[in-house]
C-alpha cells in the first residue's frame, strides 16, 4: 500500500509541472512574439535570420525537417520585432518569400484565438454595398498534445547495428514500416502494437525511422517548448538528416460555426454568401457578409465564430451616408461639395430633390458641414 501510494504521488507531480512559455525555457520565442513557417528548398540548409530580411527577422529555430522528392522541407520558428511588425503584418510579408510554402501563428506556445475581418469600419452611401469577409480566423488548438520526436538516420554516417545508450545520448525504438502519426502514436500507448510497427530498444530499423519519447502524458500549450528543445537535440545528433515532432490531436464535440448578425437593419441590410458546408449542409463556414446602405445612420456587422474548442468574435461598423450626389452625374465628389456650397452661400437655389440627397449628416439641414463629409468622401477618408 504504501509503494502504491508513492507511486501516486509520483504520478501526480508529473502532471501537476509548472508551465512556462518558450521565452522562459530559454528559446526566446513565445506566441506573441513569433510565427511558424513551412519552407521547401532544394538542398540541406541552415536557416539564419537575413534569410527573412522581409520581417526584420531576429531569430530562427527548427520545428521540424523532412526530405522527400520535392527535397527538404522545414518547418521554422521565426522570432519578429514585436515593435516592428504585429502577428498579422508578419504573417503576410513573410508569405512573399518564395522559399515559404505556409505561414500560420506559432502553435507551439499557447494562443488567444484571433478573428479578423476585412475591415473594422467602412462608409457607404445610400443603396451602396460593402462585403465584409473574413481574413484570418486562427484558434489555439487546446486538444493539441506532443509525445516525442520521430527521426531518420543515414544509414552511412552511423551504424545502429550494435546501438545503446551511448549512441545518441537518448533512448530510441525502431519504427518498422512507414505509418502515421496516429498510428505510431497507438502503437506506443495503447499497448497493442497489433500492426508490427515498433521494434526493439535500441534495435534497427529497416525504413531508418526511429522515435524516441519526451513525455509519457503529452505536452501541450505553454510546455510545448519541450518539444522544440528536445526536437533541436534530436536533429543535430550524429547521423540524423530528418526530425518532426509526434502529435496526437483529440477531437472536440463541438462543430465549428459562424453566426453573423446587424444590429440596425433599418440603417443596412446584410445578406449572406459562400462559404463551405462543415458537418450538415447548412452550416457554412467562411461566408462572405454583403451590406447595402438603406437609410442615415450606423450599423454594427458582428460575428462570432467557432472552431472545435475555442470562439472569437469581430465587429465592422458601417457608417451609411446619403446619396450625395448633388449633380446627378452619378458619383460623389468635389463637384458635388462644391455645388452644396454654392447652396450654402446662397449663390443657387435649393432644390427638394437635391436636398433629399445631399443632407449626408441627417440633419435636414443642408450646410458646409455636408459639403464636408463629401470632400472626405471624395479623399477617401471615410
């Protein structure tokens, strides 16, 4: 009883770690000060900062390597200056690097999830339409858990024929046929290794993939820092040209979603297109929001969205101004502002029609302040 009772206490130190980011662990990045990228090249490189000028980048670590026929892929840690360049700006401007097949937020430290639209805030006249889409929509997958590194040795530069613990400076199985990540993953912990996938310790294995463990429980979030460490000490042993880590991801009961809504649809319309169907055919994911100006006034585009384990919400307000097309040429410019101040000044008479749509402020009154809304209009700053 009492070495049971040891052995629980010992189990639940284990899972009971002091979590800290990957700054704290020494790396230097953490979630907001970072992104992850995917590169492909021709040839085996090392990756330094001046290879990402785009970002002003300040530092680079290794998440993972591969190397098959389209030659070898990476997958880095790119640590930015935060007072530079924002999560968002980064991830764009490191996109147009040739070299970058893929650029997401640093999923290996925990994330608040971010949902942007198109724009926070836009101005349209009367019987215009603006569409508000989505531009990024990127959660923190919580369900997300690393075990251990799989690896590829060459075959040439280290002979495992006669391996121990002094090979490597770590413990390591053979893995006997190619598989997945979830098939490797229930071979190692389910304790029924029914296809033959795993060898013996320390064994050989005839594929030259070979995995070697981390955590027993997985690690996730603000420890996920551990895997980067030990990944880097895995990839630069003798004779390793290939490292990733092995990750379990659990599946969430909840099904994503989106639900828009408008607050004054006196003021505008909304009207909902595209998007994906996920799950049933009515639930669409990505739509795009079409607003069309009905009256003076404001109106607040929301959405909240949903994806597996954690939700975000954004908002557009869209400010609807009148017509203001005094001319009736059709468009809203100088030459309208310029007439409405004629009116102002009394040089011209005022018309009912021309008042109906050049009152932009809706105060029934048509002034140098509607002549006003109009030239910012016509500058494009509203």
């Amino acid at each position: 009883m009492k070495r049971l009772l040891m052995c629980l206490i010992a189990l639940i130190m284990s899972l009971c770690t002091v979590s800290v980011s990957a700054a704290e662990g020494g790396m230097g990045w953490d979630g907001e000060n970072s992104i992850l990228v995917t590169v492909t090249v021709d040839a085996d490189k090392d990756f330094a900062p001046e290879d990402f000028s785009e970002i002003d980048c300040i530092g680079v670590t290794v998440a993972g390597k591969k190397i098959d026929d389209n030659g070898y892929t990476y997958d880095l840690i790119l640590q930015i200056d935060t007072e530079k360049y924002d999560l968002i700006e980064a991830l764009e401007a490191v996109s147009e690097n040739p070299v970058v097949t893929k650029a997401i937020r640093n999923v290996y430290d925990y994330l608040d999830p971010i949902l942007v639209l198109s724009s926070t805030e836009h101005t349209i006249r009367i019987g215009e339409s603006y569409n508000v889409d989505i531009v990024l929509f990127d959660t923190y997958n919580s369900n997300h858990f690393y075990y251990g590194i799989a690896f590829t040795v060459d075959p040439e530069k280290v002979d495992l024929s006669a391996a121990d613990e002094n090979t490597f400076g770590f413990d390591f199985i053979p893995v006997m046929a190619e598989c997945s990540n979830r098939d490797l993953y229930d071979a190692l912990y389910s304790g029924y290794d029914a296809a033959g996938l795993l060898g013996e310790k320390f064994g050989v294995s005839p594929i030259n993939r070979y995995y070697t463990m981390v955590s027993e429980f997985g690690v996730g979030g603000e420890d996920a820092y551990r895997i980067i460490e030990a990944l880097n000490g895995v990839l630069y042993s003798n004779g390793v040209i290939a490292a990733e880590p092995v990750h379990m991801e659990f599946p969430c009961a909840r099904m994503p979603s989106e639900q828009w809504t408008i607050n004054e649809p006196a003021v505008a319309e909304m009207t909902l297109s595209g998007g994906s169907p996920v799950g049933i055919p009515e639930n669409l994911i990505g739509q795009t929001a079409t607003v069309k100006g009905l009256s003076i006034g404001k109106a607040t585009v929301r959405l909240s969205a949903n994806d597996n384990s954690q939700g975000a919400s954004a908002t557009c307000e869209i400010n609807v101004i009148n017509s203001g097309d005094a001319n009736g040429d059709g468009y809203l410019d100088n030459l309208d502002a310029a007439l409405v101040l004629k009116y102002d000044a009394g040089l011209n008479e005022m018309t009912d029609e021309i008042q109906g749509v050049s009152d932009m402020n809706g105060d029934s009154i048509v002034d140098n302040l509607d002549a006003v809304i109009m030239l910012k209009y016509d500058a494009g700053l509203l």
